[in-house]
C-alpha cells in the first residue's frame, strides 16, 4: 500500500481532514447539517481518537473513534474517498482502531449506520464492510436519524473467541 496513516492531535487538521473527505462522499455524507456536525465533534480530543491515511500529502480518509465508557469504544466517523475503496486501507484503520480501544482494556466495539431497511447501494457496501470486519448486527433504531434514514446499530466483541464471555 502506498499510503501513510498517523494518528492526528490537533482540532484544526482534524477539522480539516474530516472536512475535506466528507463532502467528497455526498453518496455517504449529503446532508450538510451532518457533515458540519461530524466536523466539529472530531475537535474534541477528549475521549475521541483520530487517525488520517494519506497518500503522499493528500488525506485519502479518516477514522475517528470515541470512547463511550471503560467498555466500549465507538467508530464515531469514517470516510474514505471512493477511489481508495477496496484497497485495505479501511481495513488498516479499523485494526488500528481496535487495537487502541483493546490496550485501553476495551471489550466492544460498535457502530452506527443506515440500515439495509432504506435501499440505498452505498450503504449495502459498507454494512458489507463492517461484517467483513467482524461487526455484527444488534438492532434498529427506526427514528434516531429521522424515520427516512432507520439506523443499524452494530457491535463486535474485542476479547476472546466469538461465543464465550470474556474473563
């Protein structure tokens, strides 16, 4: 792969980043009332991680993730231009992610998106994505998003093999 991912400090560049690759997806990313709020919540740099993959100088994509208590971490926002899609860059993010949330002694990791419920082509790929990852389903939340964008809450376990409790 010939990209570089560092994790990002500063509000400013984080804003900057997010910026940038959020309004190149308007399949993903159209409503711009969204867009300025997911914008400004990755400035946050308590208990929100941010990393950037850059190919050469040009921020290709960005994974910012929030820690929601001592348990569980949440991918917050994560966008990454088309052009770069199935290439493990995604991937590279979302290990990266995981493993910052497990050495924080985290056992779950979760996401929020549009559920298979509104038909919609881009987002088929990335539910595909997140199970690919090992996300899996745990329920619908019809109107947190408004009722014409149903929200698909999913959750992968970060400790020991699928089925068994950890510790």
């Amino acid at each position: 792969m010939d990209y570089a991912a560092h994790e990002v400090f500063d509000p400013v560049e984080r804003r900057a980043v997010a910026d940038v690759i959020l309004r190149a997806l308007p399949d993903w990313f159209g409503i711009e009332s969204a867009i300025v709020d997911y914008v400004e919540q990755v400035a946050q740099t308590e208990d929100m991680w941010f990393w950037a993959a850059r190919r050469a100088s040009r921020p290709v994509g960005f994974l910012s993730l929030r820690r929601h208590n001592a348990y569980t971490a949440e991918v917050h926002c994560m966008g990454l231009l088309e052009e770069f899609h199935r290439r493990g860059i995604g991937a590279a993010l979302v290990r990266t992610a995981e493993g910052r949330a497990q050495a924080q002694g985290m056992e779950f990791l979760t996401v929020k998106t549009l559920d298979a419920s509104h038909p919609d082509a881009g987002y088929a790929k990335t539910r595909a994505f997140y199970a690919a990852m090992g996300f899996r389903p745990l329920e619908v939340f019809p109107t947190l998003w408004g009722e014409e964008n149903p929200c698909l809450f999913m959750a992968k376990s970060l400790v020991g093999p699928p089925g068994l409790s950890p510790r």
